[in-house]
C-alpha cells in the first residue's frame, strides 16, 4: 500500500519528467565572417544540424574576426570564430575566451593553410610580380590573414611592411576597390579574389597559398558559457562537426552554393560552388593548430603587435572535439591525418 509520502514523491518525479521532457533546448547565438569562411555555422542552421543536436541557434554575421571578438566581449554572441592573425592579440589584452572546436581551415593536419589566400594585380598598375609592389598601393584587412599573408610574402620575397602602401579595407568594399584602379593590387581571400578575377579584365595573379601562414581560425566563447553547461557545448561541437561533414561532402556542392549565396551579400551560387575547392572546413583542433597559433604570434610580435608570446594551451581545450572524434569517426573519416 502506498502512503501518502510515496504518492508525493511519485507525482514529483512525473512532474520533473515532464519538464525536463519540455524544457527549452540551449540558445546559443553563433557568430560568423560574412564570407565563406563560416560555411559551417551557415550549413549547422540551414541544413537543421543545430536543432538535430538540440541546439537553438542563431546565426549573427559580422565583418571581421576581431569584430566577432568584440561582440563576444559585448555579450551580442555566445561563440564566435576568430582567426590565429587576430586572436593572440585579443587575448594578450585581456578577452577572456576558451577555443573548442574548429572554424574554418586544415590548422589539424598542419600548421599552413593558405590556398584561399592570393594577392591580384590590377591590369592598370604595371605590376607583374611581387617584386613590383614596392612602393605601391594594396588594399588589404588590417587585423585579417589576409594583411599577415601579404606581409609575410613580402618578407620572403625581401621586401618589409613598409616598403608597400598597404590600405585598409573591409571585405564588402574590396571588389569595388579593386575594380575602380583605387589600389594597385589587393590580397585577398576566396571567394573575392576570384570574383575580382572574373570582373576585371586583365587582373593577374600574382601567387595564391604558398604554406606561409594558416587561414585557419576557431570557434571560442568565455568560460562560463562553455563550462556552465558542458552538455551543451559537446552537443554545439557535434553539429559544428557533423555540419563540416555536410560541407566537405563533394555531392552537396550544388546546396552549398545555394546556402551561401543567402547568408553571404553579393555572392552568387556559382561563384561560391567555383571557389569552394580552396577551403578546407576541418573541426579538429591540435598539436598542429597549436603550432599555427605559435607562428602567428611570432608574426604579430615582430610586427609589434604583440609584446610576447601566449601560450595556446590557455586558449584551446580540445576535449570537446576530441570526445565528437572518438564517438563519431565518421563526421572525420575523409580528413587527413596530422603531419
């Protein structure tokens, strides 16, 4: 015979069951590049792999890395992908934030990534190698891999930083700036660089990749965000993951061009298709993606933006994605591994 006692407890128990069986899934406002770079979280949205995994997510675009940083630190966003150019400076100042699964680029298997990555000649400016950027005008990013990528080509080619007129711009305005002759040579990423090859007649380029840098970045949040519900994170970490599986996936190119012609201003379904085969979308964070952070710190410090250097184990914690790697090798099976 039931007491009294045990009919409460058991009306307790079926009361938790049922609003636990009706609680909200975790909200989490995922920022991304307005570029295709953040294919993943485009696709992790579109394609329902959020709310496979039980996350309600929301995509917040912006600019740039360092403005996704700065909404993070304004609380805009929970994650935000941020790129190893910008980062270590981010986090020398003071943002507070733990990196738990990959962005964008290859930064697992090793530490240069850079195919997306080029620097065009306008027809007009008389450039025909990288010899003859000295003294003249290229639009870059400031704060971007594009601006280390171009800094760094110059250095191996025996120029310095400033022996260019290197001009800011930001990645909407970059076409435009190209196409009018107001800079000499733009460096760029994909897909502009090959929109501005298509747009402008006679546009020469002058290198693409070259394993100098990693256009790899990833995704990060603060502390408490990532920590409070560790549930919660390794199920955001799975569908970066599994959405990353979707993108690589040749057979998916044609929804891949649709997708991002609608998150991405002034990219059409071709256009993205045409370019897609310079990213790499891997999820996996590393050795590798530590020595990447470490190289990019080297960069930043001999450029003095840094005053030195930050160890990568206080911003990566790997155990998320390592966890989806062990649990769910086929999210993985096509990547190659570490070198």
């Amino acid at each position: 015979m039931k007491t009294p006692a045990m009919l409460l407890l058991a009306a307790a128990v079926v009361g938790s069951t049922i609003v636990s069986a009706h609680a909200a899934p975790p909200q989490f406002n995922v920022g991304a590049v307005n570029n295709t770079g953040g294919m993943v979280v485009f696709v992790a949205v579109d394609k329902g792999f959020f709310a496979k995994h039980g996350i309600d997510g929301k995509v917040v675009v912006r600019n740039t890395g360092p403005e996704l940083s700065k909404a993070l630190d304004a609380g805009e966003i929970d994650f935000g992908g941020a790129n190893v150019s910008n980062i270590p400076v981010a986090l020398e100042r003071g943002l507070n934030v733990r990196a738990v699964v990959g962005y964008v680029g290859g930064s697992f298997a090793k530490s240069t990534d850079d195919n997306m990555l080029g620097i065009i000649a306008h027809p007009d400016s008389g450039i025909g190698s990288i010899a003859d950027l000295k003294g003249k005008k290229i639009g870059t990013t400031f704060g971007s891999m594009n601006d280390m990528y171009l800094v760094e080509t110059l250095r191996r080619n025996g120029l310095s930083e400033s022996a260019v007129n290197r001009i800011n711009s930001t990645p909407a305005a970059m076409v435009p700036l190209f196409d009018t002759g107001k800079v000499d040579a733009m460096a760029v990423w994909e897909p502009y660089l090959t929109r501005m090859l298509d747009k402008v007649k006679g546009a020469k380029l002058l290198v693409r990749g070259g394993d100098l840098v990693c256009f790899c970045a990833a995704m990060h949040a603060k502390p408490e965000t990532i920590y409070r519900d560790r549930d919660a994170t390794q199920r955001y970490v799975n569908a970066m993951a599994e959405a990353a599986r979707f993108v690589r996936d040749p057979k998916n190119l044609d929804e891949i061009g649709a997708i991002g012609a609608r998150y991405i201003p002034g990219m059409d379904a071709d256009l993205i298709k045409r370019s897609h085969r310079y990213w790499v979308y891997d999820m996996r964070l590393g050795t590798n993606s530590m020595k990447a952070f470490n190289e990019a710190v080297q960069v930043l410090i001999s450029q003095k933006k840094m005053k030195q250097p930050f160890d990568p184990a206080k911003y990566y914690d790997t155990s998320f994605i390592d966890r989806a790697m062990k649990e769910h090798p086929e999210w993985f099976n096509d990547l190659p591994a570490a070198r």
